[in-house]
C-alpha cells in the first residue's frame, strides 16, 4: 500500500516511528506492504515513488527540522494539495495541525483525496468536527474508506470498537473523560490540593499543557471528540456549535475539598447523548471506572444488549496515537 | 395490607405526634413503630419505621396526606422513594444571597434542600458549596437540569454528578 502522510508533527512522526517498528511484522503477518511514498511539512515534502527510509526521514526532521531537506527526494515549498496531485498513492494519512475555525487545510486535502479515490485515516478533530457529513458523504460517494479512529481518545479504542466489536448493540449513550491533560490537572489538584494556576504551570513545564492551553482546559477539544462521536456513533447529525460546552478554569482548591467529602471527585465529562451534548465538569463516584488520574481517558457506552461497556487508554503521545492510525491502515487492508 | 414505611423526621419535639396523628385519623392501624432518637442520620435527622395497616384505599390516602404534610417518606416496603443530588456550585456564593439560592432551589419540583456545605475562599468569587438535595425517585435529571439553571443565573459554575 502507498501511503502518503500530510503533517508532519508528533502524530505524523509517530506515524513514521511505527512503520520503522513494524513494517516486517505487519508484511509477514497481512502480507501488507507499507510504502511511504510521500511525507509533507510546512516546509515541503520528501517524495520517493521508491518508498522513503522512514529512520532518515525522521532523522532530517530532528536535525532541521524541516521534512523539505530530506537528502536527494525533499521538495522544497511543495503544499499539501501539490503534494496530492503529484504523487501516486494509495491512502492519505492527514495529521496536519487541528485547525476548529474552518479545518483547513484538512478537510481540502481530505476532500480531494477522496474524489481521486484514494482511501483516507486522520486524526484530525477539526474537518471531523465541522464538516463530518460531508466527508462522510463524500467517502460513500467515491467508494473509498474514512478512517478516524486516532480522533478520539488516542489509543484508547472507541469509534471501531464500537462500530465492530459492538455492532450487534445500540449505542444509547456515551460519557467519558475525552481530554488527557484537563484530567491530568484535576488529578494533580485533588492529590495535592494544588490551585488551578499552579497545577496548570506545572503541566505546562512537563510539556503535558501546550503553552497556549485553550483548546484543552476551555473544553474545546473535548467538545470536538462529542461531536466525532455523536456523529459516527450515535448517528445524529450535529456540528460544534451544538455542545455545550464548559471548561475547567473555574475549577477551585475548595471545590475539590468539597467534593471529597461526599466521596466524588471532579472530572472534565463529555456526555453524548440524544438529548445533550455537552462537555462539563462533573461529579464522578471516587472507584468509579471514571475515576482514572494522570493523562489517561475512559469512555463508558451504554448498549441496549451489553448494558455499560468502559475503555480505558492513553488519551494522547505520538507512538500511542500512531498505534490507532496503523490500526485503521490494516482494515482498510483487511476490507480490500 | 401491611405496609413498611420510613420517615425521616427533624430532630425536634412534637415531629412524631404530628406523623402519627393522620394514619390513625384516616382509620388505619398502627402495627409497629420504631424510633430511635440516638440513630441520626448525616442530614442530623431521625429515621423512624412504622408499620401500617389498612385496606389499600385507606393507606394511599396517608401516603398522600403525610407528603402533603411534608414529612419525608424515604422507603416505601424497602423501595427507596427519594434519590440524593449532590451539587458543587463555585462563585459569590455569600453575595448572591444564599438564603435566596436556597429558596429557589427548593421550588424546583420535587425537590428539597437537605444538607449545605460552604466553604469561603479568600477571593470570595472563588468560594464553593456543596448542596445536597432529596429528589423524588425518577425525577433526578430533570431535576439536575433545573439546579443547573438556577445556578447559571446567579452567575455560579454549576458541577453535576455524571
């Protein structure tokens, strides 16, 4: 299989890092052959028709940086889109930046690949997340597979789980801890009793918070993961704009004390559900299967034949999410 | 029929008369009573047993009459009749008038205040409160929703259970 692999960051490096790991083991097992035929950054791409050497190709991009110096096959300056009408492949890996105010360039390089017929696995909340019908549409329309798993929860299997191993059941709803570093924070504020700020800082110093920590303790992110799930899972057909959402700045020291008391412990929840989609901090039962701390998400889903089914994984990290990824790119082989 | 029930009563003089008086007033009959007054429970009210008896007709009337009364029937034949609600409101919760807060809260049907606990920060917008409430059975999320709300106007981050 000719793989072509826009963003080029942590997933995508993480991505780069498995096939190293596995190429052998998943050649010999599924008599898959996993070619990178493409790589691309904001600074160009490295195209060999040949297959790129994965180890070099994230060698370059450790020492400069930039994808585009990739001895004798980087292409300086190349965009997504050239990238895509230039290269012959078979399946699109897009793991460019989450973009939630118009998910380009995503969903374009989503989009596009799709009506060229090629198969596509993201990662990326931002076109899952706005324009999840489209693709979904278009996918269908073109006769080629959609693959998202990595969206939600990183390692932590959801969306096939759901749709394979549970398919007998119906979903009626979906709770869960979807965002690792807000769940990281509360964890460290309930232990050591710890304010907001501080708690964030230090998660922001071991590289858990990014420096501009928004998207994670405003909830944004987690809302996307409601949507995706919402969509994909529940059927309905529901975009950003109708979570509700909640973040988890105002959460006090005191607050916590309090809920304590009671036995419960305060975690950033997202609910999906046919009447609410919303993503608040709630109140979980200390031992409860919520009641997970460090980065860790969980999600329970709540069948019609199998009752409450809950998973538990690593809610991000670059192999862990790339883990995801390479599971998608061997069904979609599986389905050939 | 018999039928099991359990109060739970405020700790103060005359309570138990006043629960008592309609069972025998409405014809039916005491079997039972048990009452402890050393055995409290968190919210520092008594639970008492009592064992009626009487044809169905006449024991649905003190159902109806001692709830109308505002006496708390908890358990029913050992069926739980009241869920708790536990909420943590976080903001100026003192200058928001907490007396008010209360007020509004218990007109949300079916639903009582029962326990409060506040805990003053030194920024008093960052103060919190636990509230407790009895909820009738089966009422409990929408009750939820209506707590949220009356929260969110007084401008309080509202934190649910799941």
């Amino acid at each position: 299989m000719k793989i072509c692999i826009l963003g080029f960051g942590s997933v995508g490096q993480g991505v780069a890092r498995v096939f190293s790991m596995k190429r052998d083991i998943i050649k010999q097992e599924y008599g898959l052959d996993l070619k990178l035929v493409a790589a691309a950054d904001r600074s160009g791409a490295a195209i060999d028709p040949d297959g790129l050497d994965t180890d070099l190709l994230l060698n370059t991009k450790k020492d400069t940086g930039k994808i585009s110096e990739y001895p004798k096959h980087g292409v300086k300056g190349i965009s997504g889109m050239e990238v895509l009408d230039e290269v012959d492949y078979d399946c699109l890996i897009e793991v460019t930046p989450t973009n939630i105010e118009d998910a380009e360039p995503a969903r374009s390089h989503i989009l596009k690949a799709m009506k060229d017929g090629k198969n596509v696995v993201t990662s990326n909340k931002g076109p899952l997340a706005l324009s999840f019908k489209e693709l979904a549409h278009t996918a269908a329309l073109n006769k080629v597979q959609f693959k998202y798993e990595a969206s939600v929860g990183g390692a932590m299997p959801i969306i096939n789980f759901a749709h394979e191993t549970l398919s007998g059941c119906k979903i009626e709803s979906i709770y869960g801890i979807l965002n690792g570093t807000t769940n990281y924070i509360l964890s460290r504020m309930a232990k050591e009793g710890s304010s907001y700020d501080q708690t964030l800082n230090e998660a922001q110093e071991m590289g858990i918070a990014e420096t501009d920590p928004t998207q994670d303790v405003e909830g944004e992110d987690a809302a996307c993961k409601v949507v995706i799930l919402a969509n994909s899972i529940l059927n309905m057909d529901v975009t950003y704009d109708d979570v509700e959402v909640k973040g988890i700045s105002q959460i006090t020291p005191e607050s916590i004390t309090l809920a304590k008391k009671e036995g419960y412990l305060i975690k950033l929840i997202g609910e999906v559900s046919p009447d609410s989609l919303e993503v608040s901090p709630r109140l979980v039962k200390e031992g409860s299967p919520f009641a997970v701390e460090g980065t860790l998400n969980v999600a329970t889903l709540k069948t019609d034949l199998a009752d409450e089914v809950t998973v538990v994984g690593k809610g991000a990290g670059s192999v862990e999410t790339a883990s995801a990824i390479l599971s998608d790119i061997i069904s979609i082989w599986k389905m050939k | 029929m018999r039928l099991n029930l359990v109060l739970e009563l405020l700790d103060v003089p005359g309570q138990l008369l006043d629960a008592l008086n309609p069972i025998g007033r409405l014809g039916a009959n005491i079997v039972a009573v048990i009452h402890q007054r050393d055995v409290k429970t968190e919210r520092g009210t008594i639970p008492v047993q009592i064992t009626i008896e009487g044809d169905k007709q006449t024991l649905n009337q003190v159902l109806k009459v001692l709830e109308d009364d505002g006496i708390q029937i908890m358990q029913v034949d050992g069926i739980v009749r009241k869920e708790k609600i536990t909420t943590i409101m976080v903001g100026n919760i003192v200058d928001q008038d907490l007396k008010d807060t209360v007020n509004l809260l218990n007109k949300v049907e079916g639903v009582m205040v029962a326990d409060l606990d506040l805990k003053i920060s030194d920024n008093p917008e960052k103060s919190a409160s636990r509230i407790m409430f009895e909820a009738e059975l089966g009422r409990k999320k929408e009750a939820m929703a209506k707590i949220k709300e009356i929260g969110k106007q007084k401008g309080f981050l509202v934190i649910n259970e799941v």
